[in-house]
C-alpha cells in the first residue's frame, strides 16, 4: 500500500484528530520529502495572534515522520518508530498559509537498513522548515527519529 496525502490526512482525521481539527494537511508526499499545510485561523492561534507553536510542531513532525512510515511499509519488516528528542527555531510570526517541508528521506534508507541487519535501533536527525506565503522562514524543527527492528 503506497502512502498517499490523501490516506494520510483520512488518517489524521480518524485516528489523530487534533492534527486534522488544526488544519494540518498533508499536500505531497514522495520517497525523499513530505509538505504539510496549515494556515493560522482562531482555533490554532496562541494569544499573539499568531500560530500556536504546538501547532507548528504537529506539522513539522508529520513531514519528517510520515517518510519513515513509508519507508518501513516499504521495508516488510516490522520496525519500530518513535520521536526520541527535538529542538525549533521561530523567527518569525506564523500567520497565513504555512508549508512546512522535509527533504531528508534519503537518510532514512541506511538507517533502516543496519537496524533491521544488526537488530539495533538507530536513530535519525531529519529537519522541517516552515515559511509563510512570502517564502519567508517562520520556523525550523529538527526531529530525532528512532527506529528499531521488531523480532
């Protein structure tokens, strides 16, 4: 089964309904990179008129997690994964449309490829940048992503 934006938002809305309530929509999705959508609105705002950080997060995450996922479906193995530390930068107010992009899928593929030879869990850093509709850099996130193979 191939991992679609399509699938991956009726996911949210059924399983993670908080993602999907914000707004938080996946718009493409390939082997190397993932963009998410959100657009500030009052029910995702922080006191600042501005999007909730927690928001932000939420959509970032999903553009470097959703790429693991695909790649461990891709694998057959079962495989554990499992966001182990992070860290963000905001430099700017996030209002507007918000696409958050990942392009470090091509990272995932040799970490996969020791844990499910050695046993060990690996782990990932994979980076999503969130600019607003001028192009501007609103806010950066690094996840850490672990994943370790089931036996």
């Amino acid at each position: 089964m191939t991992l679609t934006p399509r699938k991956i938002n009726m996911f949210n809305a059924l399983k993670l309904p908080s993602v999907y309530l914000m707004g938080v929509r996946v718009t493409d999705i390939t082997k190397d990179s993932c963009a998410v959508k959100v657009k500030h609105r009052w029910l995702n705002q922080n006191p600042f008129k501005s999007m909730f950080w927690a928001v932000q997060g939420m959509a970032a995450e999903l553009t470097t997690g959703a790429p693991v996922l695909m790649k461990i479906k891709e694998s057959g193995e079962k495989v554990s994964m499992l966001v182990s530390n992070n860290n963000a930068n905001f430099s700017k107010k996030a209002t507007g449309k918000i696409t958050f992009e990942c392009k470090d899928g091509h990272k995932i593929d040799e970490a996969l490829k020791k844990t499910i030879e050695s046993g060990e869990g690996e782990t990932i850093w994979m980076q999503s940048i969130g600019t607003n509709e001028a192009g501007v850099v609103v806010s950066t996130f690094n996840f850490e992503w672990s994943v370790k193979v089931r036996r």
